[in-house]
C-alpha cells in the first residue's frame, strides 16, 4: 500500500504544488485513501530525500509558514515507470481476485 501511496502523491503534486494537508485533503478526495498525517508527511520527507520532490517554505504575513511540495522530472519519471509496472500487474491481481471469488 505505501508504494500506492507513494503514487497517489505524486499525481497530487503533479497536478499543482501543495502543502502537506492539501496534500492530505486530496488524497480522501481524490483516491477515497485516508492515511494517517503523520505517513502523509514521513512519505514526503522520504520522497524529497529520494529527489522525488521538492519542498520550499511559503512565509505568510498572517498564519504559520508552511511548506509547499512541488514534483521534479526524477519524480514525474519514476511516476511513470510506476504505471507502467501497475499496468503489468492488473492482469495479476485480476486472476488472483477471480480465482478467490471461484472458491
């Protein structure tokens, strides 16, 4: 599931730069995934030691600073090999889920 995770992210972060709850936010949105906050942010850092991602502080006149994370080209490529190894394994899972159901 982290691996999933990983990607769910990263599609969310493809989309526009985000702060770790938005980030959180869109991940029950948009994947019906609800992890707890503290994964979200131990992913990201994670990911941003990978070279994955990128984070910059966004300083506001009112309201605490926040970092904003934002994808990089190691990023959108490892995304991609990712789908291409999930497609690969639908027909896996698909056989696994049939021959369950058939019991």
């Amino acid at each position: 599931m982290r691996g999933l995770l990983h990607a769910c992210i990263l599609c969310i972060i493809r989309e526009k730069p985000a702060y770790g709850s938005e980030i959180h936010q869109k991940l029950k949105e948009k994947f019906n995934i609800e992890p707890p906050k503290p994964l979200v942010y131990t992913l990201l850092r994670r990911m941003e030691r990978s070279g994955l991602i990128v984070s910059t502080w966004d300083i506001q006149e009112s309201g605490p600073a926040r970092r904003v994370y934002k994808i990089t080209e190691e990023g959108i490529e490892h995304l991609r090999n990712m789908a291409n190894r999930l497609k690969k394994i639908i027909p896996i899972i698909e056989s696994i889920i049939k021959s369950i159901e058939e019991s």
